[in-house]
C-alpha cells in the first residue's frame, strides 16, 4: 500500500552572500560611471534609466539564483514603484503647477518685482533665506523649489548672476526650511520610526547641526554674491521690467495663487490635491489676468474666450506653456513647465526604485549593512556609520525615504546598547540621510530638482552647500563628542544657545 507523502513545499530562498550583495552595487557603479562619462549632464535624458533598469535585471538575477521565485521578484519590484506614486503625481502636478503659473503671469510678476528689490551682492543669501522661510511654512523642499525656486532661477539671468549658484542656494534654503518644519514629512517620519523621541524634541536637537550648517552656507552665499562680477553679464532692470510688461500684464493680483497654495500647505491639503487643484485655477485665473498671452497661446483667431481660457490651460498644464513674444530672453525663461516635461524625471524615479526594491527583497541591502553594525563599537564610529549607510543609501537605492527608514530601523537597537539618546539617531538620519539625497542625479529628489529648476545634479550640487556642511558637521561633531547625547542625560539635554533659536526662527 503507497502512503501518501506530505510535500514539503518549495525551498526558502538562500540568504546572500556578501559576493551576492557587491555584484549589482559594482554593476551600477560601473555603468552610472559609464554613463556620466559618455553623456555628461545629458545622462540624466535616458542613459541613467538604461543603467539602472540593467542593474536592476542583475539584482533579479542574483534573487533568481538564491531561490526567490520570478513572480515574488515583479511583485517586489511593482511595490518598490508603488511606493513612489505619492511622488510622481507631486511631479506631475508640480509640472502642470508651473506651466499655468508662466500662463497666468505669476512667475513673470515675481521675476519682475524679484528683479527691483533684489540685487545682485546679495542674491544667493536672499534667496536661501527667501526659501527657508517658505519651506518652514510649507514643510515641503519641493514645493518651494517648484513654485518660487523657478522665478529665482528665472531672475537669475537677468541679474547677470550664476543660474548654478541660484539652484544651489535654492535647494540649501528649501531642505533648511524643510528640516525645521513640524509640517514636513521626514521631520515627522523619522522620530516615528526611532521611537521615544517626539517631533518637537526632534527639532531642537537638529537645531545644533542644521542652524550652524545654514550660517556657514549664509556666509558663503554672501561672500559669492559680493564677489561675483556681473556688469558684462547683467541686463538691465528698466529694460528688463519694460520687456515683461510689454509680455505679461504685471500685477499683485498675479500673485493669487502663491497665497493660495501656501495656504493650502498649511492647512495639510494633501499635497497632489494642493498643487494641482492650485495649477487648475491659475489656469482659470489666466483668462482674466492675461488675456493677450492666452489668446496668442492658443492661436486661434475664430476662437471665443472661454474656449480659448480652456484650452489654454489644458495646454500649459499638460505640455507647458509656449511664449511667442518675440522676445528671445523672455521666450526662453517663461517658455517651461507641463506634466509632459516631468516624464524623464519619472522614468529615471522608476528605475531607481526597481532596483532598490529587488535589492531590498532579496536580502543585499541588509547584507551590505550587516557589516557595518556589527564592526560600530564605539558611539562616534556607531553615529558616523548611520552617516554613510545613509548616504550610500541615496545612492544605491536613489530614493530619500529608503534612506531614512532603513537605518532608522536597523540602527534602533545599536543606539539603546550604546547609551545613546533616541534624538542622536533621528538627527544623525536627517543630517545625512534627507539632506544629500538631492546632491544624486538618479536619486528621487536629485532627479525632482533637476526637472523643476532646469540644472542638472552635477551643475548644482557643489553650491547646494547646507547639503553639504550639514552631514560635515554632523560628523563632526561625532568625531569631538560635542553634543552626543546619552540616555541618562536626554531628558535633562539643555536646548540650543538663544541665538540659534532667534536664527532658526527667523529665517
């Protein structure tokens, strides 16, 4: 008689190997490094994607291999760009946001009011500070680099100064306002996942790290704007002002829709519907405001006003919008914007995703993170190996919130052993894990920046100088054991010098 079998079921997958875990992250090096080589700041138009989509079919080669079945290894990686759908609609709308706002005269109007009362000397610091302010309002760095980061980089110029530098200064004031805001994601995030830390506290221990790292960049903003000669470069701002006004009718009633979306910021609109109900009725706005440019826009004599303010606006926020002025400066600074602009920015998210997603699934990540904890033995080796995890998370992983969480989780444990206070864990993550993820041009907000501001990475990320003194400092002050916080010592931890709360807060 045959005795029935009871099947065992298929094999778990094989841990990987260390060897398994190198072999995509040496891929990807190797063809990101090919691919910068060979494009420069074109990669970012395809040959990045290319990269990583081929790294990725590594990664799932490796999980093959190890035993992970084909249909867990797509399902692994649909979830990894599910998770960055939040995202990609905020680009989208971000994309539609600012055709409309070309369309309806709001950009031109601060551009021209920008170019009056901004000068050149003291252009950078004013605009860091200008972007800090309304990155603590809003607690997103992207929505401030895509609404008012656009007509800086716009003035820029016309005022004969650096548009890199502006990029630079730009994403400096926005991460600034971003880290210090109660309304920011990460800043809520993060503490959340260290545990025993509240938003609040959160704050206050950053302010250690992140206001000195504002200063610094302040003064070296500062010391560029003094410095830079402009009088072969610059265009003159009656000349300037006249060309705009000849274009676009200028008027404080143009400025509607910035009012509009840093209200809605504040009163937690979730951000899509924010942005993009804001790029609707900028569109609306157009036809009353601008008449003359949408009429010229959609180029259709016979057409009546209302059909024309509609199509108008389906066009600007679906391929941008398109000056025919004439005028070839004006032509070319206003002439942005479009979710159809934003679709190289997407792609390059989605592939950065998928391979992270596969390398997450199959096990390489905590493989290649393993090692690092086991080998942090003392507190400032521990703080500074969350500092590089986080950091070649950006870069492996090309997205912000893989670099905040995984170490966020991985490292709770190792901070409690060391006597280490919650806070020192939450500020270490943000100091370099959120801060440096827009200095990668395949990152997820290295690649956000890149499409709204029209910069590349490479051009901008050595002036995005808070993003880089911060994780500097931060080190740094590992390395002196100046402000590491124990346990014993975390409630009772004194708060920062009042002049660096009076800083903080002010700007």
């Amino acid at each position: 008689m045959n005795l029935p079998i009871d099947d065992p079921g298929p094999a778990a997958p094989r841990p990987p190997s260390l060897s398994d875990a190198l072999i995509p992250m040496i891929t990807l090096v190797v063809l990101l490094s090919l691919t910068i080589v060979l494009f420069g700041i074109g990669a970012t138009d395809g040959p990045l994607q290319v990269a990583l989509f081929a790294s990725a079919l590594v990664a799932g080669l490796i999980a093959l291999k190890n035993g992970h079945t084909s249909a867990a290894i797509s399902e692994a990686a649909i979830g990894g760009v599910s998770s960055a759908m939040g995202a990609v609609y905020i680009l989208l709308a971000v994309g539609a946001l600012i055709g409309t706002w070309n369309l309806a005269g709001t950009i031109p109007t601060v551009v021209a009011y920008g170019i009056e009362l901004l000068r050149p000397a003291i252009f950078y610091a004013a605009v860091a500070v200008i972007c800090a302010a309304v990155g603590m309002v809003t607690g997103s760095s992207w929505t401030t680099a895509g609404t008012l980061g656009v007509a800086f980089i716009g003035m820029a110029p016309i005022l004969g100064v650096s548009s890199t530098v502006a990029a630079g200064a730009i994403i400096s004031g926005a991460y600034m306002g971003d880290k210090m805001s109660p309304l920011s994601e990460t800043t809520v995030l993060v503490p959340s996942l260290v545990g025993g830390v509240t938003t609040n506290e959160h704050i206050r221990g950053m302010m250690w790290t992140v206001v000195p790292s504002f200063l610094l960049a302040l003064a070296v903003f500062t010391v560029l704007g003094f410095t830079t000669d402009t009088a072969g470069s610059a265009i003159d701002t009656n000349v300037a002002r006249d060309a705009l006004d000849a274009v676009f009718t200028i008027s404080p009633l143009n400025l509607l829709p910035i009012v509009l979306l840093i209200v809605l910021a504040v009163r937690r609109v979730p951000p899509f519907l924010a942005i993009f109900g804001t790029a609707v009725l900028t569109g609306a706005l157009a036809s009353f405001t601008q008449s003359d440019v949408v009429r010229a826009f959609v180029a259709k004599p016979g057409q009546g006003s209302f059909l024309n303010g509609i199509e108008a606006t389906y066009k600007a926020m679906a391929n941008g919008f398109v000056s025919t002025s004439g005028n070839k400066t004006i032509d070319d600074l206003f002439s942005r914007g479009g979710m159809a602009s934003m679709l190289t920015t997407v792609w390059l998210i989605l592939g950065a995703l998928s391979f992270a997603a596969i390398m997450e699934h199959a096990g390489l990540l905590t493989r290649l993170i393993s090692p690092l904890v086991a080998r942090a033995r003392s507190a400032a080796r521990l703080i500074i190996t969350v500092a590089g995890t986080c950091i070649g998370l950006n870069v492996v992983a090309g997205d912000q919130y893989v670099a905040d969480v995984l170490p966020s989780r991985v490292f709770r444990n190792q901070f409690a052993e060391h006597g280490l206070a919650p806070r020192m864990l939450s500020r270490t993550v943000e100091d370099t894990g959120t801060v440096t993820s827009v200095l990668v041009p395949w990152n997820s907000c290295g690649a956000y920046m890149t499409g709204v501001l029209n910069v590349s990475t490479m051009q901008y990320a050595p002036w995005a100088l808070f993003n880089i003194f911060n994780p500097v400092i931060a080190i740094g002050y590992a390395l002196a054991g100046f402000k590491v916080e124990r346990l014993a010592a975390a409630d009772d931890a004194p708060s920062p010098p009042a002049t660096a709360t009076s800083t903080a807060t002010a700007v």
